[in-house]
C-alpha cells in the first residue's frame, strides 16, 4: 500500500466512520501517536501512527 502523506492541520478521511456520522477529522498533533480531532463532533483520539496509517483512506487538504 502506498504512504500517504498528511501534515499537523490537514483534514483526512479515515476508513472507519465515527458514531456521530462524520468520516473527515483534523490532525492536530503529530509524534509516534496520531492526535485527531473529529470535525462532526469535536471528539478527540489519540492514534498509534501505524494504525492511522492503516485506517486513512484519503488526504483532504487544507487550502493554504
Ligand atoms: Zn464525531
């Protein structure tokens, strides 16, 4: 599978959809965990970087 390429306040797309409908969420912090922010709900989870890796579907970027 290819590496998709995601920076600190891009929007993605996760595979999974979240309880609350939404599929976008913000990256808003980066390290060996993945912090993102749900963009339906404001929900935040905190991600091992392999698994994010596995659940993002696509890179939705900002436009600047
Ligand atoms: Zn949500």
């Amino acid at each position: 599978m290819e590496e998709k390429k995601y920076e600190l306040g891009d929007i993605v797309e996760l595979k999974k959809k979240h309880p609350c409908g939404s599929l976008q969420w913000e990256v808003v912090r980066m390290g060996a965990d993945i912090k993102i922010r749900c963009l339906g709900c404001d929900h935040l989870v905190m991600i091992p970087r392999v698994k994010f890796n596995k659940q993002l579907k696509k890179v939705v970027r900002k436009e600047n």
